[in-house]
C-alpha cells in the first residue's frame, strides 16, 4: 500500500512539472505536494505629483555681476515657484553651478587658453535646479511660472504617485488572486485540489515613475535677458493614469481528491 502511495505521489509531481513547463507559469517544487505560480495584479492610479527641471543663464562681461545676476534671479525661482497657489506639496533643489569663461580668441579653449593671446572677455554662469510638486493639475501653472520668474529651458519630464501604498495593497491583492487562479487550475488538471499557500517566493514591484509627458523645451523658454517678463500664462497638462504592478512567486499546497467511497461510485 505504501509502495503504491509512493508511486502515486512520484507521477503527481511528474505531472505537476508537464503542466508547469507548459503555462511557463510556475516550477515544481522537491515537495510533489507544492506547486510556485507566479500571479501579476495591476491598478491604474492618476498620479498626484509633478517634476520639472530649469536652468538659470547668465552671460556678461563682468563676473562679479554675471554672479550676481545669476544669484538675484534663482532667488526670484526659488521664492515663487513653492508659492504658486494651489500648490500642497513642493520640493526645489539645485544640483550644478557651472561658470564658463568666453576668451578673446575663438581657438582659446582647453589647454590653449594659457596662451599669452588667450584673453578672458566674459562669462557665462548655468545653474540646474529641479523643482517636484503637488498636485499633479498645477505642473503647468509651475512651469510657466518658473519661466516667468527667470528660469530658461524648463522641462516638464515627470508625473508620479507619492504614496503608493494604497495601490501597492490593491495590486497585491490582483497579485494573489491570479496566483490562486493559476494554482487551482492546475491541481484540477492533476486531480488534485488546493489546500493552503506554502511560502511567498519573491515579489516584484513595477515602475512606479514612469515617465508620462515630456513637453518640448521651447514651450516654456524663458525670455532673453534684458527683455521684460511676460504675465505667466495657465497651461492645463492632461493626466494619464499611471500602472502600478506587484509580482509574487507564491507556493501552494496541493492534496489528491479522495476517491468516492464504493457505495457512492454505484449510486
């Protein structure tokens, strides 16, 4: 009788490796009793934050005064951009300050601005700066305003989720779901049921950043220096919702169907 059983639980797990190596869904386990399904569950949510990156310009003669300028208008970004209204979230850093020379000669670059002829004639400063709010509705409104405020070459690059814990938990739940969908389907083909979950394997979290609208630089140009600032101007950006997906490896256990009774196989 044992001797059967063995045998019995041998082709079961012979089994269980044929139909997992068909639905390339999941992978026998040394347990023949334990099937690993991989179930995948995804919600769509709007995102609820916005980034953009700016540049500050500045070019003169005089690099005290380029300094200065370039000083006097990231003071001016940094000072409206976390006011705009509506704003219930705001984060503004900046990363690189550059200062470029300009030389009297055009060929005066590298090694040959030590030549006598090479003659500092001016300067340009770049500074970078990223600026991330919420909600994600006023992302236009912000770029245009850094514009407005001095900033050249802003870029709207990014819309996302801050809190996705909500949707991770809906995801996951997909997630497992899927799996025991899976899991069933497969002990039935085996003659077999499912009766609990063994272990969670792994899980896989999906991109929660993607990247949803990139708005051409020249939409939010700044004006040239010198030049009077225009009145901001209201953009209204359009959403799409952004996916956020949970992976799980989850191992169910598995049981034979108990053979009918003689008296009911007859009735």
């Amino acid at each position: 009788m044992n001797g059967g059983g063995c045998v019995m639980k041998h082709l079961v797990k012979c089994m269980a490796a044929l139909a997992c190596g068909f639905l390339a869904a999941c992978s026998a386990d040394d347990r023949s009793d334990v099937i690993t399904v991989q179930g995948s569950g995804s919600v769509q949510v709007l995102p609820d934050a916005f980034a953009l990156t700016f540049e500050i310009e500045v070019s003169g003669d005089d690099r005290g005064l380029v300094l200065q300028e370039a000083s006097d208008l990231l003071s001016d970004v940094n000072a409206s951009l976390p006011a705009l209204d509506g704003l219930s979230w705001a984060q503004l850093t900046t990363s690189g300050l550059e200062v470029v020379p300009r030389y009297s000669e055009p060929d005066c670059t590298g090694y040959r601005s030590q030549r006598s002829e090479c003659v500092i004639s001016g300067y340009r400063l770049n500074i970078v700066g990223q600026f991330q709010g919420s909600p994600a509705e006023v992302a236009g409104n912000a770029a245009s305003l850094a514009s407005e405020s001095g900033a050249t070459n802003v870029l709207l690059h990014r819309f996302f989720v801050r809190d996705t814990a909500a949707a991770e938990q809906q995801a996951m739940a997909s997630a497992v779901a899927s799996a025991r969908q899976q899991a069933d389907a497969i002990a039935a083909s085996l003659g077999m049921r499912v009766t609990g979950v063994h272990a969670v394997v792994a899980g896989d979290g999906g991109d929660l950043f993607p990247d949803l609208a990139i708005l051409e630089t020249a939409q939010f140009e700044g004006p040239p220096l010198g030049m009077a600032r225009n009145s901001r101007i209201e953009f209204d950006v359009a959403l799409e919702p952004v996916e956020i997906t949970q992976n799980l490896r989850i191992q169910f256990v598995m049981e034979i169907l108990a053979a009918p009774a003689a008296g009911e196989a007859a009735n």
